[in-house]
C-alpha cells in the first residue's frame, strides 16, 4: 500500500477509536505526513514535521499504531485531538495540584480527577489536562471515566508522556 492509502485507513481507525473527526484532526488530507513501518511493511508510528530519514527523533511523533489496531498517542497527536474533539471528550480534568507531576511524567491518581468523559473505558487514550483545557499529559485510563471520579485512591491514568509548558 501506498503511504496515502495508510492514511486513509488510519483515518478511518481514528474516527473509530475517537469518534467522528478524529482521524482528519490527526492526520489532515493537505499535511504531508511520514510513516515509519515495521520490517514486514506494516505502519508502527505516524510523524509529522521535517523527519529524518535515518530515523532520528526530528519528527514530531502523532501516534504509534500497535498490533492490536488502536492508536497510542505522542503529544503531538494529543493537542491535534484537543482542538478536534470538543470537552469532555477523551480527557482526564486534574487541578493544579497535579500539574508539576503530571507534566513531569507522574501516573495520575483519581483523588485528584475533578472531570472525566463518561466515555472513557479502560485501556483507552486520553488527555490529562486542567480546567482550561491545557493539556498536560497523554497516556492510558486504567479506569473508567465515571470510576475515575468514584474512587478516592489508584492510578487513574498510566501517563506515557508529560507536556512541558506550552
């Protein structure tokens, strides 16, 4: 398959994975986008940005794409839904309490979880951020968003990567 007929199946994935939009919202028709593949062909990780072809980090990494056909968010691929998806929507609201840690990388615990979307399962890609929508971490739900509000102790969201400041 050709790179532009990836992204459109990616595209597709997305909407799934996030609801309608989504996949235009990561990966625009009109952006020219690189795809590094598997050693069989298959994508593994959607960049955007200048990317260097010996494989260096200058690319700004939207998503990997696992095996299991969902999407891991980078922090590139986070602010692209944040703009895309409209609040509540896959986000994890914390106070400020949890920023330093949050954007430094920290799991984020539900006793400091003020808002989740009530579709948030877990296993899901969500974005952790504050009451102003600024986004502070991408990463994992471990819970669901309305236990993410119940329980007063636990990992909420297992965050892969931290925002510094924006």
């Amino acid at each position: 398959m050709t790179d532009a007929e990836d992204l459109q199946d990616l595209r597709v994935s997305a909407d799934y994975q996030f609801g309608a939009g989504a996949g235009d919202a990561l990966f625009p028709p009109d952006e020219a986008l690189s795809i590094r593949r598997s050693s069989g062909g298959r994508p593994r990780q959607v960049l955007a940005g200048d990317v260097d072809p010996s494989g260096g980090d200058e690319g700004q990494r939207l998503v990997s794409y696992g095996t299991d056909g969902r999407f891991t968010l980078g922090l590139a691929g986070g602010r692209r839904l944040r703009e895309a998806l409209d609040p509540p929507a896959y986000r994890v609201v914390v106070g400020e309490e949890s920023e330093p840690f949050v954007r430094d990388g920290k799991n984020t615990f539900a006793k400091f979880v003020q808002r989740a979307g009530e579709e948030i399962r877990p296993g899901d890609e969500v974005l952790v951020v504050d009451d102003e929508d600024e986004l502070f971490a991408v990463g994992r739900a471990e819970l669901a968003g309305s236990e993410m509000l119940d329980f007063d102790s636990g990992v909420a969201v297992k965050v892969r990567k931290g925002a510094s400041r924006e």
